[in-house]
C-alpha cells in the first residue's frame, strides 16, 4: 500500500489509549484487479519477492478496511518510539523487471511515492467540535447540539472556512450521505498525499468505532 500520512493525535482522539498517541494511513486499490493468480508466497519460493512477502507479519496497530468497490485502505495505530523514529522507508523493492505489474490503477509503496512533507494542525473555530456528526435537514439540530452547516442554498458563514479541509472532528462534509455510525473522534481526509476519491471527493475515518467510508465528486 502507499503511506498516506502519519499523524501525532491530540490526546482525545488517542482512542486506543496513551500508548498509541498517533496513526499512519495507507492506502491501496482493488476495484479494477482482475483474478489474482500470482504465485503463492513461501519461504520456500526461489524469487526473493515472494519469499519476502512470506516473511512479513501484519503489524499489531493494524486494522484494514475495505470499501464497496474493494478499494483497500489500512490504520495502523503506533506508539510513541515508532512516531519518534520519523519516516521509513519501505522494504527493498525485490519485483523482478516486468513481473507483478499493478493493471488495476492501484497504488503500492514502491510505485505510487509522494514526497515527504510535514502536516499539521491548527485549532479552528466550530460549532460541532466534540459532538458527533449526524444526517441533518433544514433547521435539525443533532441530539448532542450538532448543527447543519449548510443553509440550503450553499453553507452558512462559520462553515465556509471550514469546508474542503482535512481535520479532525467537528463538522463533518461528506460528498455524499454521512456515514453511520460517527463519534466526535473521527479524521477527515481530503485528496492529499495522492489519495483517489474520484475527484473532489473525500473520506471518514473515525478512530473510535472504526467506522470508514469514502464518496467522490
């Protein structure tokens, strides 16, 4: 998969307790990929690719999601030594010339690299900070007080500088319907880091029910 982000939580949003202050995302692709019938990895296997893919071990933060489409995305959950050691690398790309070409426009750590860069937060101004997102029409008001960011004919003022940007909790934007089953401690993700939401899309990651979704443009 390619790395997306890693990012230090504040410690509200560290929903796998103080031992897990941060997260990295990945993500990768499937909706495109035909039957795989690539050899089975084993340690046994004379092209190092697939003994290396044998010896990996899934990582003990880690929880995969899946989309409708099989479109593959994973939150791995990390402690404060492997936040500190910043950046790493990915394993050697051991793939012989030409084989295990990805035809299914998906993304992977060795083709799909973005260039490092520092990301940050910012406190903002929003009405819906602590409060979980719900499906809101007209005046509704969410059973906590979240309130409807958008006026019906386009967002109110205090939602117009919030809008189109990742962040943590607070109002939520889907492209399309809001997801079931948000807390107040979830990550919205824009398409940064070479992310695919299918065009001016965006996706939810909440991090207490683990509850994913994504809709594009």
């Amino acid at each position: 998969m390619m790395h997306v982000l890693t990012l230090w939580l504040p410690a509200d949003f560290q929903r796998r307790g103080p031992q897990f202050p941060g997260i990295a995302i990945f993500a990768g692709e499937g909706q495109f990929a035909l039957e795989d019938k690539s050899p089975i990895p084993s340690a046994e296997a004379t092209d190092p690719f697939l003994r290396d893919l044998a010896a990996t071990e899934n990582h003990p933060g880690l929880l995969r999601r899946r989309d409708v489409i099989d479109g593959e995305y994973a939150i791995v959950w990390l402690s404060d030594d492997e936040l500190a050691a910043g950046p790493t690398a990915p394993r050697p790309d051991l793939r012989a010339k030409g084989k295990y070409v990805d035809e299914s426009e998906g993304t992977n750590a060795w083709d799909n690299v973005e260039p490092t860069t520092d990301i940050w937060l910012i406190p903002r101004a929003d009405p819906n900070s602590g409060k979980a997102p719900v499906e809101l029409w007209g005046d509704q008001v969410g059973p906590d007080g979240y309130v409807n960011p958008s006026t019906g004919n386009g967002l109110a003022d205090w939602a117009e500088p919030l809008f189109a940007l990742s962040h943590l909790g607070g109002t939520s934007f889907p492209i399309q319907a809001m997801p079931d089953g948000l807390t107040p401690w979830y990550l919205e993700l824009e398409e940064i880091s070479g992310l695919n939401f299918g065009g001016g899309g965006n996706a939810q990651f909440d991090l207490e029910s683990d509850t994913f979704d994504w809709a594009c443009g």
